[in-house]
C-alpha cells in the first residue's frame, strides 16, 4: 500500500527548500500555508551567505537567486556623521527580497501540492501515522509532518508546551526604499551606520534597479517608546533616534518610509529545544531554532536543515527504514552549529549595545 505523503507545514524558506528537495526525488508531499496566497510581502531582505547559496546551488536556483538579489563585496560600517569606521571584504554574500527568494523556491514545486489559506491546527496520531488537521477543520492523513512554521511555530507549541517566545534586547524596524542617489552612493557593498552610543545601528542593503533595503536595530531596554510605538507615533519616535544622521544623506528624510515598513519586535525561545521533533514530527528553521538577526543566518541555516532534514529522509525511505529517528539525527547534525551561531550572536549583540569605542570592527555574521 502507497504511504500517504509527507505532510509540511509552512511554505517560507525552510518548507519550500524541503519540499522541493523531496520532490525531486520523487516522495510525495503535500504543503500546507497560513497565508492566503503565494508571498507577497515586499519589504523585507535577508543576506544569503556561502551555506544558504550552496543549497539553493543544490536545488538549480544558484543563477536565478544571482540575478534578482545584489552581490555584496564589502561590509562598510561608518558613523553618523558619515565617517568611516571600518571596511572589510566579503565573498559569497548576495542580498535578496524575500519574496524574490520565495518565488524563486516555490517555482520548483508543483502548484497542486501547495496549499494556501490553510493553517495547522493540531495533529492527531492514528495507528502510529499523524493526520494534519486544519483550522478548516479538513484532515490530511501523513506518513510524516514536517514543521517548518515559523518563530511562532505551532508545530512546536503542539509537540513542547514548556517553550514560549520571550522578548530580547534587539528589535528591528525594516523596510524597502527606491532610492538611485544613495543606492549609487553605496553600490554593491553592504553599509551600517552606528550610533557610537551604542544601541541603535541603520543597515542598507542594495538591491536592484535603486531599490534599497533599510533597518534600523535598536535596544529595547533603552528605547522603550519605540518598541511600543503604534502608526501614529512610530515615525515621531524613529525622528528622535536618527532623524539628524548625516550618511548618506539624512536618511531619515531620504530613506525611511514609515508607511511601509514592517516593525519586527524580536522574540526567542526561553531554551533551546533538546530535539527537533519526535517520532514522527520534525522542526525546521525557526520552528526549530529561532535566532537573532545578528548572525544573518535565519534564512541561511533554514535552508541548511532542509537539505540535512530532506536527505535523511531520503536515505530511510531508499532503505526501506521508519523515519522515527531522524529527528534525533537531525539534532545531532544541526544543534552544534545552531549552538555556535547563538553564541557569535551573543557576542555581536552585547558589541551593538555598548559604545563604539569599546568594539572592535567586525563583519557581522557568522559562517
Ligand atoms: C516578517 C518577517 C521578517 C523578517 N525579517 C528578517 C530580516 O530582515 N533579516 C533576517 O535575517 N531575517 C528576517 N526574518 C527571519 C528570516 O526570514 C527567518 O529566519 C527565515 O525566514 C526562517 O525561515 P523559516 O522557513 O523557518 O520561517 P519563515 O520564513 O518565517 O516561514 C514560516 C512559514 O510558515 C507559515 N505558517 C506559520 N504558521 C502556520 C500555520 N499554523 N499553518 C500553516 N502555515 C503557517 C508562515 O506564514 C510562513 O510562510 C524575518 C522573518 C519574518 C517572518
């Protein structure tokens, strides 16, 4: 008898990467998503690092994920009056717009395994196979369940009851920008510009065709007013931060757009899980581990667990094995690496909150 196929729940990075490397190898899988449409959202951009672009080089999109995003050739970090502080090179860096990854993803899945406007709403084991069951209350008999939902994943709420998402010290405020003038004055380099106070740091990523992507990361502790800012009043509070900074023009008049811009209040798991998963559900990406921005690996190593997570199960079914220890392998392979990004993210989150002359200049990811 057929098994029912692989159930995944979530098609942002970590789902669609799985999916696809599945698919190719011909396993059945079916995709379910919260959102009511493929992704739309334009405002956000991720860095891909050497890791992240050697799985989508594995999935055939290396070139594609080349052309939309912008190869980024140095870090330049300046103050805010525009002074340089430190300029290092970089290789295998490309910024991109999320959707444009996503798109790029989800076209090397078949549109009838993806299914939107459908979100997990518990999962129900009969005789040892689990049965996705959604908030439509359809039910989707599984050979295994992928959780690949997200930070605020359900997946792992449902499976570990004692892991909540508690707020951190960073928050950020990012969104996209069409500006020719400063997108030629920073060209292909990856620019942050510091407070030397410590505390607040504005990044500008370029993309393509003038489009430039901006955040602003600030200390909660030190700036409550606004991590509690609502529409009215967040432009107000950004103006108060930044609204004299001088590089590359005064980029709170130039750059920030507070219409359309997404402000994303940071949150983290109490502990880290001990596995990802159990017998017959396995988390990925930020289900699994959510990290920080700082290391700029969220999308990277969320691209890394699907080809780990994909190539196990892929191994189990050619030999005819249960997938009931992939979990645990899975774990084995992924937390130290995970455990390594949590800690450079430690050390580059206490650089950002204390004044500059106490740092030393520093690229700020981790590989
Ligand atoms: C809005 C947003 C902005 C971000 N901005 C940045 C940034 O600027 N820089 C950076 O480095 N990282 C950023 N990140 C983080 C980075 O994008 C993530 O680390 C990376 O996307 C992790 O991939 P993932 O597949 O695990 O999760 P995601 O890409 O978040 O995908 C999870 C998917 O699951 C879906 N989902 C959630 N719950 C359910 C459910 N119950 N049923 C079905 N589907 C569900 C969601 O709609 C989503 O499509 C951002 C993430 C988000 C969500």
């Amino acid at each position: 008898m057929d098994l029912p196929p692989i159930s995944v729940i979530g098609a942002g990075i970590a789902g669609l990467a799985c999916a696809s490397f599945l698919e190719q190898n011909q396993l059945p899988v079916q995709i379910f998503e919260r959102r009511a449409q493929a992704a739309t959202r334009g405002g956000i951009g991720l860095l891909l690092l050497k890791n992240g672009i050697d799985i989508l080089d594995k999935l055939g999109l290396k070139e594609q994920v080349s052309q939309a995003g912008c190869q980024i050739h140095s870090f330049n970090q300046y103050d805010n009056k525009g002074n340089t502080l430190f300029k290092n090179l970089i290789q295998d860096c490309i910024a991109i717009d999320r959707v444009s990854l996503l798109r790029a993803l989800q076209s090397t899945i078949g549109k009838s395994q993806l299914h939107y406007n459908t979100s997990l709403e518990r999962i129900e084991f009969s005789e040892s196979n689990p049965v996705v069951i959604t908030k439509k209350n359809e039910t989707w008999p599984s050979s295994f369940v992928i959780g690949a939902d997200g930070r605020g994943s359900r997946t792992r709420n449902l499976l570990y009851r004692d892991h909540n998402l508690i707020k951190t010290e960073e928050s950020e405020i990012v969104g996209k920008v069409n500006h020719p003038e400063v997108f030629d004055r920073i060209g292909q380099n990856f620019c942050k510009i510091l407070d030397p106070e410590g505390g607040v740091a504005l990044g500008l990523l370029p993309l393509r065709g003038g489009d430039i992507i901006w955040y602003l990361q600030y200390s909660v502790d030190k700036f409550p007013n606004l991590y509690t800012a609502d529409d009215s009043t967040l432009f107000r509070e950004i103006e108060n931060l930044i609204g004299d900074w001088s590089f590359p023009v005064n980029v709170m008049k130039e750059i920030i757009e507070p219409s359309d811009c997404f402000h994303w209040r940071v949150e983290l798991l109490n502990k880290p899980l001990q596995q990802y998963g159990t017998n017959t559900v396995a988390l990925i990406g930020d289900a699994a581990h959510p990290l920080l921005t700082f290391s700029s690996q969220g999308a990277n190593s969320a691209l890394v667990d699907a080809y780990e997570l994909s190539k196990l199960i892929i191994k189990n079914q050619e030999l005819g094995k249960p997938l009931n220890s992939i979990s645990e392998e899975l774990t084995q392979i992924r937390e130290p690496q995970i455990q390594k990004y949590r800690d450079s993210e430690k050390q580059l989150l206490n650089m950002f909150l204390q004044p500059y002359s106490q740092k030393t200049g520093t690229v700020p990811f981790s590989k």
